[in-house]
C-alpha cells in the first residue's frame, strides 16, 4: 500500500523549513489546509521534498494516525535513535488520547532498550517520555543534544535525563 499526503497538510504547521526560514508552529506561506499540497510544489525546497512523517512510511499505523486526523505528526529520526511526535498547538493534548497514547507508551517501553527515546513536541517545548515520568525538556535547539542514563538498583530503575546545549 502507498499512502499519499492527500489533504493532509499538517507537516506545514507544525515543522519548521529551514529553507524558508519558517518556523515551527506557524504555517508555511504556502501551504494549502484542507486542500492539501504546496503552492510551490514544482520549486519547494529539498527538504520538503524528501521529508515523510510516519504515517506515510509505517503500514501499522492505522488511518487513525493520520496527521490531519490525529493532529500529531510522527518522525522517526534513526540516526539520533528517537521518535518525535510535533503535536498541533491548537489541540496540544491530542497526544493523551486514545488509542495514541497507549500506542506511544508501547514505543517508549519497547525503545529504551535499545537507547530509542520518544520525545513529544507542543509548541515547541519538548517533553521525553519515560516510564515513571514526562520529563520537561523546555525548548531545544537543532544543536542540542539529550541523553538518557538509566541507574539499575535491585527493584527498581531510576532515570536521569542529560541535556546538553549546543
């Protein structure tokens, strides 16, 4: 199956496009909502172009994870191991309804194994997801790095979060 964008237009919002100096939470100039598409399709930057949220690229999300209808656009960044889910500031709590977040519990739980952190965007401040907690990262910039430091005692698991400032 190849999911298209169709009407869905929310990346536009949400995203920031370097190119365009747009920022984030704001729409692009040349966005369509509710149409769907790019007023400048033909001549839109390179990173829109290759840009694809999760919906688009993971079959098991449901037609309920799609951006327009969910209002949380999902991204999975490999090379930085983590999952970030923008989340339209005009419905920021969007991301604790069901079925979305039992389903970002499951990634959480089934990322820190492997180092994979879930991260939830509002308006641009950044919480991480973790099991005992949501822990307020503030606003991060491109540069800024997070780490997570998971201390084992014999019944339990504490974890420390890293903010490093770039």
């Amino acid at each position: 199956m190849t999911r298209e964008c169709g009407t869905c237009t929310l990346c536009c919002k949400v995203m920031g496009i370097y190119a365009l100096e747009k920022p984030r939470n704001h729409w692009c100039d040349h966005a369509m909502p509710g149409r769907g598409g790019c007023a400048i399709y033909e001549t839109r930057p390179q990173e829109c172009r290759t840009f694809a949220c999760s919906w688009l690229l993971d079959d098991g999300l449901g037609p309920e994870w799609k951006p327009e209808k969910c209002k949380l656009v999902l991204v999975s960044e490999e090379s930085r191991k983590r999952t970030m889910v923008y989340v339209d500031a005009s419905q920021p709590a969007a991301w604790k309804r069901e079925p979305y977040l039992s389903r970002l519990t499951a990634l959480m739980r089934a990322g820190l194994p492997q180092g994979r952190l879930v991260f939830i965007d509002v308006a641009g401040r950044v919480s991480m997801m973790l099991p005992d907690r949501m822990e307020d990262l503030g606003v991060l910039g491109p540069q800024d790095e997070v780490a997570l430091q998971m201390i084992t005692y014999p019944h339990t698991v504490e974890y420390k979060v890293i903010v490093t400032r770039g």
